[in-house]
C-alpha cells in the first residue's frame, strides 16, 4: 500500500513539473522565475517560446496589451504556431506578388 501511494505521489509530481504548465509572470522582468522551465524545453520549443516573447514585448512598446494573465509556455508555443503558419504564408505570398528573389535549389 505504502509503494502503491509512493508511487502514485511521485508520478503525480513529475507531471506537474511539465514546463509546458508553468505560467508566465505578468511582469516581463520576472521572466528568470521560469527559467528552469524553459530550459527544459526542447530548441525548437525554445526558438518558438522566445519568438512569442520577443513579439509580445515589441507589440507592448507600441501599445499592445500585455501577455494575458494565466499563460503557460504551452500555449506560447501553440499560439506562436499559430501565427508563423499565418504569416509565413502571407510573407510567401508578398514574396511572390513583388517578385523578391527566393532561394533557388542547386
């Protein structure tokens, strides 16, 4: 029964430790609070969650609202996704209308 309990207690710890789950400070200066998550995310996660952040900040200095209250790095990284699926496709999409050069395969 004790093992049974153990086990159940640290499983449940390990999956609370998902980075995925942490929350992001309202405060941007706070952001070393969550270091040690996002350290544990894989590079490609890493890329998308600074880009998010990065887009995030530079939207508030032209009076955007801030990232919302209750965000995760999780759902960072879907909605950064998100928004490279769209815009990636716009920015084709502009290459092709004003004809700048693409890189061509050998």
């Amino acid at each position: 029964m004790r093992t049974t309990l153990a086990i159940l207690l640290l499983a449940a710890a390990v999956g609370c430790s998902n980075p995925m789950n942490t929350k992001l400070p309202q405060d941007l200066s706070k952001m070393e609070s969550i270091k040690s998550s996002v350290d544990k995310l894989s590079p490609e996660d890493k890329e998308l969650f600074g880009a998010y952040i990065m887009r995030h900040l530079v939207a508030s200095m032209q009076g955007a609202s801030p990232i919302p209250e209750g965000m995760t790095i999780g759902k960072c990284i879907q909605e950064q996704k998100a928004y490279v699926q769209e815009h990636g496709a716009e920015d084709a999409a502009r290459k092709i209308r004003t004809g700048s050069p693409t890189l061509k395969k050998k």
